[in-house]
C-alpha cells in the first residue's frame, strides 16, 4: 500500500520535472512571447587556484570575460541559465 503511493509520487514527481523541462525548452526554441531575448551575456572573471608547497593556495586573476547565458531554468544550447550564473562573477580555471 504504502509503497504503491510512493511509486505513484515519484512517477508525478519524474513527469512533472520532464514536463516543466519540455517547456523550457520550447520556449528557447520558440520565443515567448515574441521578440524575447533567448540569450544573455555575462561578465565573469576567471581565476587559477594555485596550490603551493606550504598548504596554501594563491589565486591567479585573468582579465574579465563576456561570456553568453541563456534565459532559461535549465541549461539550454551549452550554456548556463542567466540566473544561476549572475550569483557567481568569479569562474575558476582548471590547470592543464
């Protein structure tokens, strides 16, 4: 019984994420409404984070870059949402 209602939350709850996905994607691809800016542009500087010998780490800063978003809830096309990137200005760099 009990594990009936769960099974029937969970298969709701996988829907409901696909359904609200589906939109988010039709909404990229077909702007709504009409005339509405799919894609943003962020600043963000990029940054090494170094560790050195001694335990510490020295933070290496690049010159800031423009980098596109889009305006969506999920990542769309390769790029981040605008409103999950706009919270992080800094972006670190791996080392090759």
């Amino acid at each position: 019984m009990i594990l009936s209602i769960v099974r029937k939350i969970a298969i709701g709850l996988v829907f409901l994420v696909a359904l609200v996905y589906a939109g988010d994607y039709i909404s990229i691809h077909v702007p709504i409404p009409p005339g509405r800016e799919r894609f943003g542009t962020l600043q963000v500087k990029p940054y090494f984070a170094v560790p050195m010998k001694d335990g510490k780490t020295e933070y290496m800063y690049e010159d800031a870059q423009t980098e596109t978003c889009s305006h969506s809830l999920f990542p769309q096309y390769g790029h981040m949402p605008c409103w999950r990137e706009s919270g992080k200005p800094d972006k670190q760099l791996k080392l090759p």
